[in-house]
C-alpha cells in the first residue's frame, strides 16, 4: 500500500488535483485524487468545477457564490471531465455553469457567480465567542486513538485538511454520544497554499464538504457507519463574503434545523480567526440507517 500522504505533501496533492487540464475552450480534465475510496469526494469533484469555472472568468472578477447538485456517483479510479458554458458577463458580474462527467454522464453540476465588488453596506453576526483555540485542540487521530479500527481507515486517507472538531465527531463511535445543537470545527489546509485568490475559495470548497453533514447526526447523537448512518450530499451551495487564506484556521460553525423523509438540512458559516464571517453553506444530505453494534462497542 502507497504512503499516505499528509501535512505539505498532502497539500501539494490536493493542489495538483485542482489543477485541471484543458483540453478546449470551456472544457477541462480534473485528475484523479487518491483517497481510498471508491466513490468521489464531493468535495472535490465541486472544487474541481469551481476551479474549471473561474478559469474562463476575468481575474478581477471574485467568486461570490456556487449551487451545485450530485446527481451521480462518481468513479474515483477514473479522471473526470469537466464543461463550461458562459451563461452571462456582465459589467459587473459573470455566470457559469459547470457540468462534471464521467462515462458521457452527468454525475454533477453547478452554476457559479462572480463579481468585481463594490461599496455598499456592512453589517455581520459576531462569531461564536469562548472557545479553544485550535491549538488546542485534539486532532482526529489524536482522538480515535481509543478506537483500532477506525484509526486504521483514518491513516489510510490523505489529510491535505486539518480538522479539529471542538464537541463530538460522527467519526468517534460510542455507544451514548451525546447530542448537541451545533456541530463545530476548526480546519485549515495543513500546509501553504499560493496566494492565488481563486486556489483559496476552491480548498474551502473541499472543505464545505468534510463535516456540515455531522450536524444533522449530532442533534440525535449519531454516528457514521454501522450502527449509525450512511450519509450522501445531495446538493450544496455556498457563498463567499470576504477574502480570507484557506492556510489559515477558519472556524466552521454548523447545525441543522430540519430532518425529514430521510433527509437532513446543514448549515454552516465560516469565519477566520479574527472573527469575520468569511463564507456561508447549506447542504441537504440523504441519511440511511445502517444495521448492526459499531465496531469496538460492547
């Protein structure tokens, strides 16, 4: 089995998946990433469509929000493409849509806003305040230490995201996990990234995708996995308020208001260090129950 990759390397890996290939005008190849499963990250396959987006947009012109859907399963073990169709540039505003393919089927797709900015009204809920820093916070291996079998599938995923999780994870299986209104982590890319504006908003893109669907299990103190849920994103929208650097720690404040039909609604803000609200996110995920004792639970 290859290394797992982590800290910079781990980084420069996600990096090299972002760097999609363009093989004509409006159309681009994303490479695949080694993750060790079967099915695609939707965190990745979003932030590969946002970066095939950007690139036909005027630099000038900022990223302030994206709508997508995953309508398949995506193949990890193949290369996905990518095709964009200019829907509108405006004087001062652009629109793409994105559609991600594999097989000459859809599996996602996505419209994205761009806007060059402008003055006008400023106002922003406070962040959470008195909580650790993320310094001081256990990191996910630190914490599933207790737990063999799921720090062994752990180390076998590459973290290019360092995620600290401030109350219960779905990831820590116990047999009374309890609930809790808000779902909370810190995450940063565990390592540099180049001051490319665009680079940023697609690793927080990934990101969105790791921990906003752990909210909807935490109001009921469930777990991932056997014993607990199988989840699927079923679609997912983000928008950007403010410039920040996705390499440094961001603060992801999320919960969920509603479940229902099998369904469960996120939602998230994000905000940086200094307290800034940063970005906002909402997802809606498919939550299946899944039979049997989690692992290492008497």
């Amino acid at each position: 089995m290859p290394e797992v990759l982590v800290g910079q390397d781990a980084v420069d890996s996600l990096l090299g998946v972002l760097d999609l290939e363009q093989i004509d005008t409006g159309l681009y190849r994303g490479p695949r990433a080694e993750v060790g499963l079967q099915r695609v990250f939707g965190g990745q396959v979003a932030g590969q469509a946002l970066v095939a987006a950007g690139r036909t947009v005027a630099p000038d012109r900022r990223v302030h929000s994206l709508h997508g859907y995953f309508v398949r399963p995506g193949d990890s073990s193949k290369p996905i493409l990518y095709q964009v169709e200019n829907i509108r540039d405006g004087r001062s505003f652009s629109v793409r849509r994105t559609v991600a393919l594999q097989g000459g089927r859809t599996i996602f797709f996505m419209s994205a806003s761009f806007h060059t900015g402008e003055p006008g009204l400023q106002h922003a809920d406070p962040a959470p305040d008195d909580l650790p820093a993320p310094e001081d916070v256990p990191t996910i291996a630190e914490r599933l230490k207790a737990d063999a079998d799921r720090l062994s599938l752990w180390a076998r995923i590459p973290r290019p995201i360092d995620v600290r999780y401030l109350g219960g994870s779905g990831f820590l299986r116990t047999r009374e996990r309890p609930a809790e209104p808000r779902q909370r982590v810190w995450m940063k890319a565990d390592g540099k990234l180049p001051d490319d504006p665009l680079i940023h908003v697609c690793v927080l893109t990934y990101a969105s995708d790791l921990t906003l669907l752990d909210s909807v299990l935490s109001r009921h103190g469930a777990v991932w996995g056997p014993g607990g849920y199988l989840g699927t994103s079923l679609d997912h929208a983000l928008w950007f308020h403010r410039g920040f650097r996705a390499d440094e720690w961001i603060l992801y404040d999320s919960e969920s208001p509603t479940a229902a039909s099998g369904r469960g609604l996120a939602q998230g803000r994000f905000f940086d260090r200094d307290g800034n609200h940063i970005a906002s996110a909402t997802q809606e995920g498919l939550l299946r129950e899944t039979p049997g004792v989690p692992p290492g639970i008497p």
